[in-house]
C-alpha cells in the first residue's frame, strides 16, 4: 500500500486568482480562435499556442509578429475578444473551482486576468461560477503579464503587502508575473508545473483553505 504524500501547508493574508486555465478551463475556445488566428497569417498553429495562453492577446501578437504596428495588434486583439466573448462552447469549470470559490467568501481573495470585463464575465458565467467582488481586468492595467502588474494592482486593492499574498495560476506568463511581483505561487494543471511555480496541485479539488484565529488563510495544497 502507497503512503499518501503530506500536503504542502502555506500561509497567506490574501490570494490572487487567474481564470483562463486555473478556475475555468477555456482551451477549446482558445484553441479553436488562436489556431484560425495562425492560419490567416502563415504561422505554426502549435508555436502560436506555446505564447498564447497568460498573455492578453496584443501581447501575444506582439511575441508572434514582432515588427507589425501596435494599433493593428490592438485593433486585431478587439475583434478577436468579442469573438472569444461570444464562443463558450465547451468552457467548464476546473474541477474544484466551484467550492473553491464558496471556501474563500469573506476572505481577502481577488481575479486578477488578462481577459476584459465583457470576456471574464462571459466565461465565469458560462463555467458556472461567481464572480470575486475585487477583479483586475485588462482594462485595469497598462502591460500584460509576464508584467507584475496586475497581481501588485490586485494586492494594492486588497489592501495586502505583495509578500503576503499567493497566487494562483497555470500558464508560463502568468507564473512569471507573480514571481515578479515577489509572491508565491500555486501552479494548476499540468501546464503549470513546466514553469517553476513553488508548488503544483492537479486541479482545485486539490486544495484546501482555513481561515486561521490570526486573520491568515492556510493553504493545504496536495
């Protein structure tokens, strides 16, 4: 019989939650709009894929087709937002997610995505799942991840030094702009742990949260 490894026990005053890929698992819309994105412009549709994912979509573009104008990346990102907004064919919750979501009420937690409002809305709505009151959008910030941006916003808005604040993410971007940021990091999905986050739970149903007496949240991750 195989002992059962001990849960990783890490302790934070507030956590900071990506979408795409950590509570909702949107690949097949992604896939389906970044693989025709490829197509139309003469690019290996599993090349663009290994950039796409964390980044909003004109950073992504910017990666892809470095010497092409900004405003044509910004103006293609837009078209290509309503698109993803309006195709939520096969988007689903993360397993856990949904009680996930209920374990952090009244606790310090906040979304911090490189989706707009319109397209996080969407999605959320579509994996049946509740929006977190404090949310730092596209809209919130002037620079995509890998740039720390957002998640500093996010714990700014939650009133939290970053070093007391973990993150929770799956994509190579994402995973980058919270170690930049100086906080830890909780990698979901296989995905995850290609990028060196400081621990890697399978899906959210591998996590565990405690409010603790001095107003800290524990993690129980494994």
């Amino acid at each position: 019989m195989t002992a059962t490894a001990a849960p990783t026990v890490l302790t934070a005053r507030a956590l900071l939650l990506d979408m795409d890929g950590t509570l909702v698992n949107s690949d097949a819309v992604v896939e389906r709009i970044w693989r025709r994105w490829a197509e139309r412009h003469g690019l290996d549709g599993d090349e663009v894929m290994k950039v796409a994912h964390g980044r909003q979509g004109h950073a992504s573009m910017a990666v892809l087709l470095p010497d092409r104008p900004v405003e044509q990346n910004l103006a293609d990102n837009a078209l290509m937002l309503a698109e993803e907004t309006a195709d939520t064919d096969g988007v689903v919750a993360i397993p856990g997610a949904s009680e996930f979501l209920a374990s952090l009420r009244g606790l310090p937690h906040a979304l911090v995505t490189s989706a707009d409002v319109a397209l996080s809305t969407a999605r959320m709505a579509a994996a049946g799942l509740g929006l977190p009151e404090i949310r730092i959008t596209a809209e919130s910030v002037g620079a995509s991840k890998p740039d720390p941006e957002g998640f500093l916003k996010g714990a700014a808005e939650l009133g939290v030094a970053p070093a007391d604040c973990i993150v929770f993410e799956d994509s190579g971007a994402g995973i980058a702009a919270g170690k930049a940021a100086g906080m830890r990091v909780v990698g979901i999905g296989s995905r995850a742990g290609l990028h060196g986050p400081d621990v890697v739970a399978r899906d959210l149903t591998r996590v565990r949260v405690e409010a603790a007496e001095d107003g800290t949240i524990r993690l129980f991750v494994g």
